[in-house]
C-alpha cells in the first residue's frame, strides 16, 4: 500500500452489527489493496463500535471515526467523503458484499479512459443470507456520449445502483454532495453523468442485500426517509413534504445549471426534464427494480464473483 493511497472507500453505519463483518471482510479481502477504509459509526446503539475497533486493530488501512450523536444518513455520508483526499472515491453500504475484483476491475477501466468518471460492476440482489435472490440487469445510457441522453436515461429508466461506484474524487466535489431528501442519490449520480460517461464492468461484482431493515424497506414514506437522512426533516412545519418534493426536482435543476454543458445540452437536458416531470403527473412514480421484481428462486453466487465472506472467498 503506498503512503497515499488513491483510493478512499467511505462506509457510513449505523446499528450495523448484523452484516457489518461480512460486508468488512469482503473489502478488506479485495485484490486491489491500495485504499483506506473510512468508517463512520453515527451512534450506534448496538454492538457496531466493537466490531469496528476489532477489525481497526487488525487492518492499517482502516481510520473509524464515531459520531456523539446521530447526525442523520445523509451528513453521515457526505462526512466520509469530507475526509477523503484520494484521487478515487467509493461509498460502500454496511450490508452489501463485493466481489473480490470490484475495485480492481473498476480502477482499471478508470485508467484506461480518463474520459469516465464512474466504474461499476454488473450486480444482484442477496438476501439476508447472501444468497443470490436476482441479477438485475443494466438499461442504462450511461456510457452515451452525449450527455443530455445519458441524462435522460437517468431520469426515465429504472435500474443501476452507481451511487456505489468508484468515482473520480475532483468530479464528485463539483456537485452539492447528498442531499436530506428523498433519492438525492439519484439527482447526484445524474450530475455526475452531466459530467462524463459510466463504465459498467460485465462481471458480477457486486451484491447488494435486501432485508427487511434495509432504509427504504423500514421508511416507506417520503418523510420517514427524509428524516432518516436527516433528523430535522421530521418536522412536518418546516419540512412539509411539498418541500422535499420540489428539493428533489431542484436538485436536477441545480446539476444541470452547474454541469459543463454547451447551451444547446443545457436546453436538451431542461427539455428532458420537462418531460419526466409530466410523466410524473400521470402515472405514480417508478420503484427501484429490486423493490418492485417478485423474487427469483435463490442461485448460488458463482465462483468468478470471489465474495469474500469471513476471510474466505465463497
């Protein structure tokens, strides 16, 4: 590992004392090791601190960092990166496996086409086994290179989870970072998109677990999610939900104002978004792919995959 790594993987929990050691060990056991690992326990009640301080005493590469309070999922998050001085960032999720290769795959594409500013991998949804419940597939524009069509992808096909991949550090700090509304995560990875081209690596890489305590399983409604992100957004007074929505169509508004486009794409963009929000008006509003598929009989993971699980490789 150099003495500056390039890579910060950012890992925010909270009470996740239930996966949180299969999800470190499979990033600690992944094949590119120049990183650092920084996690941030926003309170944990549970026995979160002391699987962290265990895994802290074993690996250098980790820094953990807990929060007096809980400051919400979204400050949480953008924490993790404010930490970070890497050429490369990652989030990762407490609760999510990865592929031995993940990193390695996805740094390597990066280097070999410094026009992207996203790698990810191909994914599946587990279960709270790890067992593979559905491979999702990729409908995504993500790779167009006119920006307004990969924007439009965004905002009219569903699927894709890129908020979880390797992204250039110097792209990510252009934008507002995460937002305490819901799906901000949508409106950052369409700003990053605003500013170059996705890389889906074809290998199945990446697992990402559905459970019933999973945030968008346990808060259904807008407001119980915006209040997880943040906790002031419970106040139905000076958040009412009105707010959250127009915050969540500002935030597209705001990427395309300060992406790098020519005036003709910024009219392109605008013009797409026009579109979504009438489509919006007509129809309810799409649910992620692993939140509205039935369940697929459990399949193994295969063994290209390298889960690493507990130090071994399943």
């Amino acid at each position: 590992m150099n003495a500056v790594p390039r890579l910060s993987v950012g890992l925010p929990v909270y009470n996740g004392e239930k996966y949180l050691a299969e999800s470190l060990d499979a990033l600690l056991g992944q094949s590119y090791g120049d990183f650092q690992l920084i996690i941030s326990d926003n309170a944990s009640t549970d026995s979160t601190e002391e699987i962290c301080r265990e895994y802290l005493a074993k690996d250098p590469r980790i820094s953990y960092y807990r929060q007096p309070v809980n400051i919400g999922a979204t400050p949480n998050h953008n924490w993790t990166f404010e930490q970070a001085s890497t050429e490369l960032f990652k989030w990762a999720s407490y609760d999510d496996l990865y592929g031995r290769d993940l990193l390695d795959r996805c740094i390597e594409a990066l280097d070999e086409d410094p026009y992207l500013v996203l790698a990810h991998a191909h994914q599946a949804i587990i279960d709270g086994n790890g067992d593979v419940v559905l491979k999702v597939d990729y409908p995504l524009d993500t790779a167009n290179p006119h920006a307004p069509d990969r924007f439009r992808s965004l905002l009219f096909d569903v699927g894709g989870d890129d908020f979880y991949g390797v992204m250039r550090s110097d792209i990510l700090r252009r934008t507002p970072l995460n937002g305490s509304y819901h799906h901000s995560d949508r409106t950052i990875v369409a700003e990053l998109a605003l500013y170059g081209r996705f890389h889906q690596v074809p290998e199945l890489l990446f697992f990402r677990r559905d459970h019933p305590d999973r945030a968008e399983r346990a808060k259904p409604t807008i407001r119980s999610r915006s209040a997880n992100m943040e906790p002031r957004r419970a106040s139905r007074l000076r958040h009412p939900t009105a707010r959250l929505v127009g915050e969540y169509i500002n935030g597209f508004v705001g990427a395309i104002r300060r992406a790098p486009l020519s005036a003709g794409d910024r009219r392109e963009c605008y013009g797409h978004l026009a579109r979504w929000l009438a489509d919006r008006a007509v129809r309810r509003s799409r649910s992620r792919i692993e939140d509205t598929a039935p369940a697929a009989p459990p399949t193994a993971i295969p063994e290209s995959a390298g889960v690493v699980r507990h130090g071994k490789a399943s």
